[in-house]
C-alpha cells in the first residue's frame, strides 16, 4: 500500500496509518449478525435504501463488498462525503451565549 505523507510532519498521515492498519486486520471484520439478510431483503424487494459510515473511503469498498448484495445504485456516504467524521467537536460545543 502507497502511504500519503503528512505534508506538516514528513510521515505517513492518521488516515492512511488507519486504513493500514484496518487492511491487515479486515479478515475478522464481521457484519453484524441480520446485516447480509436484511440488505438482501431490502434490495430484492425494490425497498430504497442508503448505506451511510464513517469508515475511510480506503476501506469501505472492502467492508460493503463483504455485504455480498449488488451496490449499484446503492447511495454510499462516507465521512468525506459530509466534510467530517467523528467526534465532530461543533455537536459538543457549549451552546452560544444570549
């Protein structure tokens, strides 16, 4: 795997570290138990659907391939598809002061 250098600190960037480390691990990621079945059942019976996670755009084609159902046209959002992931520190933030 090709690491993206940190261009502040000439290392491997927090992202790619996790992708690596997520790839070397994927063989005991696990769906959790009724995932399969219920995308399956919701995609044969025409039931719209949307997959939303907050996994790496470098990992989560692995992770929904295992799915074992047909993605196409399956709305796939990532955190780079919202602009941020988690813990997103704005939702913790005191409220502003009156």
């Amino acid at each position: 795997m090709h690491l993206a250098m940190d261009s502040h600190r000439g290392r491997p960037s927090a992202s790619c570290l996790h992708a690596e480390a997520f790839n070397d691990r994927f063989c005991r990621v696990r769906p959790l138990p009724g995932a399969r079945e219920l995308l399956s059942y919701l995609t044969r019976t025409g039931i719209p659907l949307a997959i939303a996670t907050n996994g790496h755009t470098e990992t989560t084609g692995r992770v929904l391939r295992s799915l074992e159902i047909d993605l196409a046209g399956i709305p796939i959002m990532t955190r780079h598809v919202v602009g941020y992931d988690k813990p997103y520190l704005i939702f913790f933030s005191p409220p502003p002061k009156r």
